[in-house]
C-alpha cells in the first residue's frame, strides 16, 4: 500500500482535490476531521481545562472559536495543544492505515492541512501539494468573505507554497478553473502508477 500525503494552504483548492480524487474511488482520510473527532473526548477535554484553561471548554465541548483565536495569536498555546492532539491523531491515523492494508487498500491519501508544519510529512511514502498563486488564493478567500486582516492572520501560520513545493513529490497546480483541475488530478494519477510501478519493482 502506498500513503500519499496531500496537502496545500488555506484557498490553495486542496479540499477540491481531495473531493476529485474521493469520487474516482480513493480511501481519503481527513486528518482535521480525526482531530475534531479526539477533541470531543473526555480525557482531552480535560487536558485543554488544566493546560490550557477552564474558558476554552463550554459544557463539556472546546469553544473552537475562542481556542482558535487563542493558538493564532499565541505560539505557546499552540505547542501546547498540539501536544495534546498530535500524538492521539497519530495513533488513530496508524489504525486506520492498519484497517484500510488489511482491507487490500493499494493507495491511501491522507489530507492535511498542515503536514510540513507538524511533521505529519515524514509519516507517508509521497506528499503532494496543491498549489496557486499568491494572488489567485486571496481572490478566492475574499469571496469566501474573509478580509484582508484575516487572510494576513491565517496565512503567516503556514510555510509558503514555494516551500511545500520544493519539499513535494508532486504539486498540483489549480490555478485556473475547475476542469483544468480536473486535469492536474489525472497527471497525479499518473504519477502515482509511475510510483506503484517502482514500489513493485525488486
């Protein structure tokens, strides 16, 4: 079985990639979604309490809003949390991984937003990076509704594309529209049997 890391930024068109490869019938597991899932659990939820504080748990669930604007502004709190969810999303991503070979899987994709960042990378055989300009990003999120202030505060929190890229196995570029992404995905499946191919190989 081969993992396939993927990966982009905020606006990147990842969450699309992602969607395209799901409906031609890849496993697609979500690396925020096993996340929200852990962070419902008793244990971390008393971890963020005494960590973190009191104020960031409302009636027995995390007030994300006030835990995101907390960990955006703070680096501190973020290492924090991070220690709290990090280990446990490694654990449930090595389960599921364990579940879907027994199962016969052949190529796994794992989507993450924030893989170089948090080291998740190293996990998988290849990574991919979905990528765009700079510009093209902005436009998307402002029609998204956010403003300028808030594009400049998510952003600086992750590497820049021409990084990921240059550490990326693949990039698929999505700079224009849908069906041009369309296209990107299908070089992606072509280099992932170029991949297979040599996995295969003695």
């Amino acid at each position: 079985m081969i993992t396939i890391g993927i990966t982009g930024i905020i606006g990147s068109g990842k969450t699309t990639a992602t969607s395209m490869l799901k409906k031609r019938g890849f496993e697609i597991i979500d690396l925020d979604q096993l996340s929200k899932d852990l962070i419902r659990k008793e244990e971390v939820l008393a971890e963020i309490r005494s960590m973190l504080g009191a104020e960031y748990v409302a009636e027995d669930a995390v007030d994300v809003a006030r835990l995101r604007d907390e960990v955006f502004k703070n680096k501190e709190s973020l290492r924090i949390l991070e220690a709290i969810i990090h280990p446990r999303v490694r654990g449930a991503l090595g389960q599921r991984l364990d579940e879907l070979e027994r199962g016969g899987a052949g190529v796994v994709f794992v989507d993450g937003p924030l893989l170089f960042e948090t080291g998740f990378y190293k996990e998988f055989d290849k990574v991919v990076v979905v990528s765009a300009r700079t510009e093209t990003i902005k436009e998307r999120l402002k029609a998204r509704g956010m403003t300028e202030e808030d594009i400049g505060q998510r952003m600086p929190h992750q590497i820049p594309l021409t990084e990921k890229e240059k550490m990326a196995d693949h990039v698929v570029n999505n700079n224009g529209n849908v069906d041009s992404l369309e296209r990107e995905v299908e070089r992606l499946l072509q280099r992932i049997k170029e991949w297979e191919v040599r996995a295969d190989a003695p």
